[in-house]
C-alpha cells in the first residue's frame, strides 16, 4: 500500500517537441535527446527506471529489464513555463493563456508600475538574457538606482537588482506591488520574477538563489490542496511553493541550487514519515543550463542527479512511491534561450509496484496527480486520467 508520494522535477528535461511545437516556434526541440547525442552523459540509474525506453526517443541503448515504470506526458495548457507546468502535475489546466509581451511593456504599464512603487525610473524593458542584461545595463543600475526591466517568450515580468542597491527584501515589496498590479484583465501576467545579483562590474555580474517568483493568484484546486485538506502534509522543496503561492503547502524548504535541493530531499525521505507528499524541483537544469545554452553543463547535472538516484530509492520504504518527470523543455542545443513546447518524461519507481510497464503516451501532465489521489483514495480532480491500475 503506497501511504507517501516523492515528485521530483527535473526543471526543463523535455523529451522531445510536441504536435503543437510549431505554434510557439519550437518544432525540432528535444532536451534529452540532443543532449545525450552531443555529450552522451552516463546516466545508468535513469536508464535502469526506463528512460530510454521512453516512446519516441531514438536513443539505441534501450534497458531490457527496467526497474521502473515509464513514459511520457504531453502538455495540455496554452503555455510552457514552469507555473503552468506544475499546476498541471498537481491537477490543474490553465485553459486561457497568459498575455506576452514579445515586443516589451506598453509605456502605461511601466508608468503605473513606477507610480505604484515610487521608482524614479527603470531600465531596458524589452525581450533578453538576464544575464546578458547585467553585463549592459548592471553598471547604469548601480549608478541609478533604477531595476532593470526585462521579458521574454513567456508571460513573465522580470526585475532584476543588486542587493547592495535595491535590497532583497525591497525588491520582494516591488514585485508584490507589481503582481497585484499585473494580475489585471488588462495586463494578465502570468509571473512576476524577483532577479537579484551581485557583483562589482560588467565582468562579474552574478545572480543569486534568491530569485523569487510572484504567481497569478487565478489558479485552480490542485492535488496540494486535496491532500492538505485531507489534514495531510505537503512539503514544498525548492521554488515549489513560489510556484504555488504557498497555497497546499505545509511546509517550504528554501534551496540553493539542484545539489542542495537533491540533499533536502533526501533528509526529508528519511525524516519525515508523517508527509503524504514530497514535491522537489530541481532549478539549475533550467536556470544555470537550459537558458544559457549549456549543453556540457546540463548532461553533467544529469549525471549528478543520476548518481545521487540509488541514495534517494535506498531510504524509500515500501509504501512511498517515486515519480521523476519534468515541467516543460529548454533544448540547451537550440539557438533560443527560451522554454519549448515539449513533452515530459514520467518516470515512476516503489518497492512494492510492478515494473518495466510502459505507460505510454499521456494527454496531460495532470495524470500524474490523478494517479497519486486514486492511490491515496481521494476525490478526483477535473483533469487527468489515473494509470494506477497499470503500475499496482
């Protein structure tokens, strides 16, 4: 009987573009296969779970006897970000898209914004590289005051900052300012992202884990709030409960990059019996690679997660159930910097489940939540269909 579930994210780990790629410019995009053609990363524990094995992927080692079951899950909400992405894993659909701004913010908008906050002014607003933008506009910042304003293929409204500047926590206040601002009709932002960073120059311009996102309040009943209802814990690890806005949570575990998110998760498989579920996301897959085009560096974060996999199934006991699986895609090998539209793995391991089933292609990420609240006896969402009777 599975009492405890542990998702894990890998942020970005598409495995190849959906039927819909076209639409969002993304048609060729595949994270994991491109990645294991340039770098042929060692991966034998994911192999072992089935990955390879995943429908579509042309990769020749296929595991024989996998010890997990697999496959894949295609995106059913208009968007490929990572909010939409998890809110679809835990149940919810965002059927009416975010507003892009591929062309920058309308001049009213930056106005309201700079009223509303009391800023003097801004800097950039448009569509770039955050860390491109610190290396042109980071010494006009330090010099000003003024944040700078950036975009990009998704609906998000970037802020970036030094901390010695504009302090973490002042940036936090402007970034709430502006969600209760951008949640509007009029300009219906999906994300607002605290950016901070440090550094003396040009040439050493970093960002810092204290990145913060600002949700859209608008979304839906998802499995956390099922569980927590159900008087059961949740525990968010990772930018899990920015995601979420804190709403199902039990409790949030502040990371600091994938190692230490990969550590807290361990700790809390191992101390935490009462937890109903244990949702991690892994960030620097996305953050530190996908968006910067790191192709070497993305297969050696793969490498480390997979070394690390044995340690996280040996503290599993026999009633916890494993999923590993991803929120959108970010091809490191492509010239965009941008999420693609891409479909994710799901790969599922416990100690007590059958093994080596091929769950197929699914029609939404949202499966997955109604898998573990058909295992947990809880009432159905919406969205997704359950594939407990495959897997126990």
């Amino acid at each position: 009987m599975i009492n405890r579930a542990i998702i894990i994210v890998l942020d970005s780990f598409g495995v190849g573009e959906l039927p819909d790629a076209d639409k969002y410019g993304d048609i060729g995009a595949n994270t994991f296969e491109h990645i294991y053609e340039l770098k042929h990363p060692k991966l034998d524990n994911l192999k072992k779970l089935g990955l390879y094995n995943i429908d579509g992927l042309k990769i020749k080692e296929k595991e024989k006897s996998p010890i997990g079951n697999y496959g894949k899950a295609a995106e059913k909400c208009a968007g490929k970000n990572s909010p939409v992405g998890h809110w679809e894993i835990a149940g919810y659909v965002n059927e009416k898209p975010f507003k892009t701004y591929p062309n920058g913010f309308p001049d009213k908008m930056i106005q309201e914004f700079k009223e509303r906050t009391g800023l003097k002014g801004t800097l950039f607003n448009g569509v770039g590289s955050g860390t491109e933008l610190l290396k042109k506009y980071g010494e006009e910042h330090l010099k000003t005051g003024y944040p700078i304003i950036y975009t990009s293929a998704d609906s998000v409204f970037q802020i970036a900052a030094h901390e010695d500047v504009i302090s973490v926590e002042k940036l936090y206040e402007i970034c709430k300012i502006a969600r209760e601002m951008l949640s509007s009709e009029e300009y219906n932002i999906g994300t607002i992202i605290a950016r901070p960073f440090i550094g003396d120059n040009a040439d050493n311009f970093v960002r810092t884990y204290n990145r913060k996102d600002f949700e859209s309040p608008g979304f839906g009943k998802t499995m956390l709030d099922i569980i927590t209802e159900n008087k059961k814990e949740v525990v968010a690890i990772g930018k899990i409960n920015d995601l979420f806005s804190g709403r199902g949570i039990s409790k949030a575990i502040h990371t600091e990059g994938n190692k230490d998110g990969i550590e807290k998760t361990i700790t809390e498989i191992k101390s935490n019996k009462s937890a109903k579920l244990i949702f991690t996301n892994l960030v620097d897959f996305d953050m530190l690679y996908g968006h910067r085009n790191n192709v070497e560096g993305y297969a050696k974060a793969l490498e480390y997660f997979d070394s690390k996999l044995p340690e996280i199934m040996q503290e599993m006991s026999k009633e916890d159930l494993l999923i590993v699986t991803a929120d959108h895609g970010n091809d490191p090998s492509t010239p965009s910097t941008d999420h693609d539209r891409e479909y994710i793995p799901i790969l599922i391991y416990g100690k007590d489940i059958k093994n080596g089933v091929n769950i197929g292609i699914r029609e939404t990420y949202a499966d997955i939540s109604a898998t573990l609240l058909d295992i947990f006896g809880y009432q159905k969402l919406k969205y997704g269909e359950s594939f407990k009777n495959l897997i126990i």
